[in-house]
C-alpha cells in the first residue's frame, strides 16, 4: 500500500512528487486545507499512475551505481571541457554526483555538478544539460538572456528538455 506524506511549508503553490516507492509526497502551504490537498490529489491521479509506471519500468540497477558513477565521469567531463573551449566557458571544478531530482547545478563559485544517472541517458541529452550548466556560468538565472544562450549553443534543446521530463523516471 502506497503511503501519502504531507509536508507543510512556507510555500505558496502545492507540489506533487511521486517516490522511488511510489509514495506520494505533497508539499504544501501551512494555511491550506487537507480537502484542499485531497482535491489536488484526486485531480492529479492519472499523472501519478504514470509516474508509479515509469519508476516501475526504470532501466537503473541499483548494484551498478559505482560503474555508472565511472562512466559519467568518463563521458561528461571531456565533454565539459570540449564545450567549455569550445564557446569560452571557464569553471572551476566539475564533480558527478548521486542527485535524484536535479540533472545538474552551478554553483556562484563556478563549480559544476552532474548526477551520475545522466549517464543513461543519451548523448543529446547529457550534452543539453552540459550546455545548460555552462551557461548558467554566465547567467544565474533563467531569464531569455540565460535561454538565449542556450539556444544559441543548441537550437534544438527543448527537444532534449522533453526528452528529460518524459523519461527522468526510467533513469532515477
């Protein structure tokens, strides 16, 4: 039996999360109701059922974490550095992490991150999170200056987007 977890916050909107166990986690605002949440919830079911079905047909084996931690460094670091002589990107360091729900990050001191699962996905895509990451070295944000950046690097990554939010929970 799947379990629902509430989790109240100095929030303004409701979030939904479904777990690797197919536990349903809802954030939301201290003041809200649980009718309210109950609504949100039932409103909400067939995209749940959905995602229990993804991490159910999920393609990461969970004894092969330290190869699949070898081989992101082995594709996403030359990779980076390509990239970044490439469009004159310059960072600090680059680390492979076990992050489940962010692809990548970029920290204020040029530091770039990557979880491990991207290398299960394909090639496109990791070098569409690559380029993301990269060009937030120039923008922290994600105005249009920051997209058009991305855009200009690679025209098609909202393909690569979709690609990451229909698939995400067959690799996490």
């Amino acid at each position: 039996m799947n379990e629902i977890k509430i989790i109240r916050q100095n929030r303004k909107t409701l979030s939904l999360k479904v777990d690797k166990e197919g536990n349903i986690i809802v954030k939301a605002p201290r003041y809200v109701f649980k009718k309210t949440i109950d609504n949100f919830i039932e409103k909400n079911t067939s995209w749940i059922e959905k995602q229990r079905e993804k991490k159910q047909n999920s393609i990461l084996d969970p004894s092969k974490i330290s190869e699949y931690k070898k081989e992101a460094k082995q594709i996403i670091i030359p990779r980076v550095q390509e990239f970044a002589q490439k469009y004159g990107f310059t960072y600090n360091s680059i680390k492979i992490t076990s992050a489940m729900t962010r692809w990548g990050s970029c920290t204020s001191k040029k530091n770039l991150n990557f979880t491990y699962r991207l290398a299960l996905a394909p090639e496109r895509v990791r070098d569409y999170v690559i380029v993301h990451e990269l060009c937030h070295l120039r923008q922290m944000n994600h105005s249009k200056k920051f997209w058009s950046e991305v855009a200009s690097i690679m025209p098609d990554y909202k393909d690569q987007e979709k690609w990451l939010k229909e698939n995400w929970a067959t690799i996490s």
